[in-house]
C-alpha cells in the first residue's frame, strides 16, 4: 500500500469500524474467534477436572463418611475445587460421623488429616495435567497452534500493507485483530493457571505450616505429661 493511500486510509478505516454494521460473514468470523477464546480457557482447567473426578473417587473409598458429595458440592464455575470450603465441610461431616466412635476420637486431627489428602490430590491433578503424556501433548499442541496463529497475524498484516482496496484492506486488518485477540485469550488462560498454581503451592505450605504446629503442641504436651507424672512420683516417693 502507498504511504499516500496509507494515510488516506487511516480515518476511513476508523470511521468504518464504528459505523459499519457486521454482515453475517463478519459475524460468524467474530463468533467463531471468541468460541475459540472460550474453549482456550475452558481447555484450561478441563484437564484438571478430569484427573481430580477419577482420583478423588478413589480417595474417598477409603475415608468415613459422605465425603463425596461434599467434594462435588465445592466446585466451582471453573470445575476447580474450593479447598476452604471442602475443608469446613468435612470437619462437619466427620464430627457427625465419627461421634461416638472411640477408634476416631480426635474429629479435628481427622478432618484436617482428609483436607490435607484433598489438597494434595488437587496439587498432584494440577502436576499430572502439565508433566503427564497427555499433559505434554496438549502443550506441544498450544505451542504448535500459537506458532500458526502468530504466522497468520502476519499475513493478515502483510496483506493490509499491500491490499490495492479499502475494503481488502479492512477485511485483513480484522483478521488479524480476531487473530491478536485469540494469543491474548491464550496468554490469559495461561495467567490464570499460573495464578492457580502458586495458590495451590500456598496452601500446601500453610498445611505444612499447620501440621508443624500441631506436632510441637504435641511435643509440649507430651513433656508437660511425663513432667507431671515424675512430680507425681517424686511426691509418692517422699510419702516412704
């Protein structure tokens, strides 16, 4: 395109975009970019859902309780599981289960000891959807589909320079935009699972946090008993 017709061009096209209606080509061109968008981020956490369903199931055979339903009742619109939620719910579900039974006594050391298998099978999900063979796969797929979207960025951009008509020229230039907002979509999609990642690895530190806690209470009372039961028997042995 010659820099005069370029500049030319430059409020033509701006006042094109604003006002020209979308003919249904157009239309079906925006929709099925932003369907793709969509099933960028849906593709996303898919993965993840799908390996927290078959492992969780299996987790929970071995728990007491309805702990099943409490773990389908905590997804969320992202098919991710609110680990907060799951665990105030199993508190309450083990102190009604578990009420009355000697063996489990302890219904907070029990909860917490379930949250925590919970946590951790959200974290090996999260692993597993990214260094598994399939996992693996659909990054080299991302990669693949990033590099073809970014090569027809620039055709489009190419064919804008050297379109001889202002409507070939506006038709490349959406193009190419449907194509930028489709990479943003997917960087985007990868934020988010970064974002997701370094919560989970937050809550995996606060339970370590927790347990280290609750091992040095233990300790405390463990010497305040033996402390206590040789005071007792220092003080029956002087009764002799």
């Amino acid at each position: 395109m010659k820099p005069r017709l370029r500049f030319a061009l430059t409020p033509i096209l701006a006042t094109t975009l604003l006002i020209a209606p979308i003919k249904p080509a157009a239309a079906s061109q925006v929709d099925t970019t932003f369907n793709d968008i969509f099933g960028i981020f849906r593709q996303a956490f898919e993965d993840v859902r799908t390996y927290v369903e078959q492992t969780i199931t299996g987790v929970m055979d071995s728990l007491p309780g309805e702990l099943d339903g409490v773990i389908h009742k905590a997804v969320g619109d992202l098919g991710l599981v609110d680990p907060n939620l799951v665990r105030s719910e199993i508190a309450e579900e083990l102190s009604a289960t578990l009420t009355g039974d000697l063996s489990q006594s302890d219904t907070v050391q029990a909860a917490a000891e379930t949250a925590n298998e919970i946590d951790r099978q959200l974290t090996r999900a999260q692993v597993d959807a990214v260094l598994s063979q399939s996992g693996q796969a659909a990054t080299r797929d991302k990669i693949t589909w990033m590099e073809n979207t970014i090569g027809q960025v620039q055709q489009h951009a190419d064919s804008a320079q050297v379109a001889v008509s202002t409507q070939d020229a506006i038709k490349a230039m959406a193009q190419q935009n449907a194509r930028q907002s489709e990479v943003l979509g997917a960087v985007q999609s990868e934020l988010l699972q970064s974002r997701q990642d370094t919560q989970l690895t937050n809550l995996n530190l606060a339970n370590i946090s927790q347990n280290l806690d609750q091992e040095a209470r233990a300790r405390r009372l463990q010497e305040l008993g033996s402390a206590l039961d040789t005071l007792q028997i220092s003080s029956q042995a002087r009764l002799f």
